[in-house]
C-alpha cells in the first residue's frame, strides 16, 4: 500500500482524469458522504460509522458520514461536509477534499449518492452525535488488500442470487452502497474503475453471508 503523500497525489491525480458517472433522476433523494482517509500508527485509515437504531433509515449498519441535501446547501459537497460535522464532530476546515467518485444510489431508501473523497494527515478529533453514530470503525486500508477482503458477499434478490461486494472487519458486516463505495475506491486505486455497481431492484431482498445470516433487508 502507498503512503500518506503518494496516496494524496495518487488520489487526487486520478479522480480528476476520469469522467465521473453523475446521476440526474428526480425520484432519488440528492445525498452526499465522505470517505475520510488519514494516517495512524503509519498505516492509512478509512473512517466508516455504524449507525443507531434510532434513525429512519438502514437502522445498525455499516456506512460513511453523510445524508441528505439541506435546501441550504451550497453544494453536495457543503451537504457532505455539514453533515460530518453534525454526525461525529469533525472539523472540515481540516479536511483536503482530493475528489468524487461515481454517484451511487441506494435501494430501499431512494438516495442518490455523491461520495467525496477526502484526507488528514493525523487522526481526527470526533463527538458523535449519539443518536445517529453507535460508534466509529477505523478500517486500515492494506486491510482491504488482504486475502480476507472481500468477502464477496451474496445479495438474493428477486431475479436471483447475485455477487456484490461486502466486506467484514473487526466483527462488522460492510455491505450495500457502503460496500459498493468501498469497492469501487479500491477498483480506482487499481485502475480498473468502470461503471458502479448498481442497487438490485428488489426493495425487500436477503443478504446471505455464506449461510448464517439471511434475512436481513437490501439497503
């Protein structure tokens, strides 16, 4: 895995040669998340949090800081930002945006994603707000590079069984946008970006870890 100052340029080199794939469709719900990157006992980090119970949507899963466009938003980058401030304390002004990556929409929940890609050169100083944010997970990135990741998780939807990407790390299932975001950061950092993954069509489908955990529903 590169380090902090190759990454950066990497990073940023790359995401702004590739045309990136912008999704216009008035049924979605215009949404933005921030995949923070910085470094940690010399490894890179990616921040990732688990929701609560308590919201409205994708209640106890794995996701980035991020949600929904507030009329008063300047930009889904604004959007991004205030809401990685309100959800765990973060200071933006902090933060070195290197780019986007492709819009990517949810299922059951109709959000259309713009996910920015940003980075600190130290770990960030959080408070999160405790009735959205469970907790933070700092996922080392040469973690995903390990034969381990990814699982390859199994999405049955209702056309049938279908591989997507998900991951686990530290007792936590990463799976849905989150996962497809992850993926294809990774597929970037390879240069095999092509076109996103898209949600399955099935507002109620089954993840199928293997053969432990059906039951749960498609994000």
């Amino acid at each position: 895995m590169v380090g902090p100052v190759e990454f950066r340029t990497k990073v940023a080199d790359l995401l702004s040669r590739r045309r990136r794939l912008r999704v216009e469709d008035a049924s979605l719900v215009p949404s933005a998340v921030l995949l923070l990157f910085y470094e940690k006992d010399r490894r890179l980090h990616l921040l990732l949090t688990k929701r609560t119970d308590r919201v409205a949507h994708h209640k106890g899963q794995m996701s980035f800081p991020g949600g929904a466009r507030d009329p008063a938003d300047r930009s889904l980058l604004a959007t991004a930002l205030r809401e990685s401030a309100e959800e765990i304390g973060l200071r933006t002004h902090s933060v070195e945006i290197l780019g986007a990556l492709d819009d990517t929409p949810t299922v059951a929940s109709n959000y259309i994603i713009t996910p920015y890609v940003g980075y600190l050169s130290s770990p960030p100083e959080l408070t999160l707000c405790r009735e959205e944010v469970d907790e933070v997970v700092e996922l080392p990135l040469d973690a995903l590079s390990d034969s381990d990741y990814p699982n390859n998780e199994f999405l049955v939807c209702d056309g049938g069984p279908q591989r997507v990407p998900g991951y686990r790390y530290d007792g936590h299932i990463i799976w849905g946008a989150t996962a497809r975001l992850i993926s294809q950061f990774l597929d970037l950092m390879k240069g095999e970006a092509g076109a996103p993954v898209a949600g399955c069509a099935a507002h109620h489908s089954t993840l199928v870890l293997g053969a432990d955990t059906p039951g749960t529903q498609c994000p």
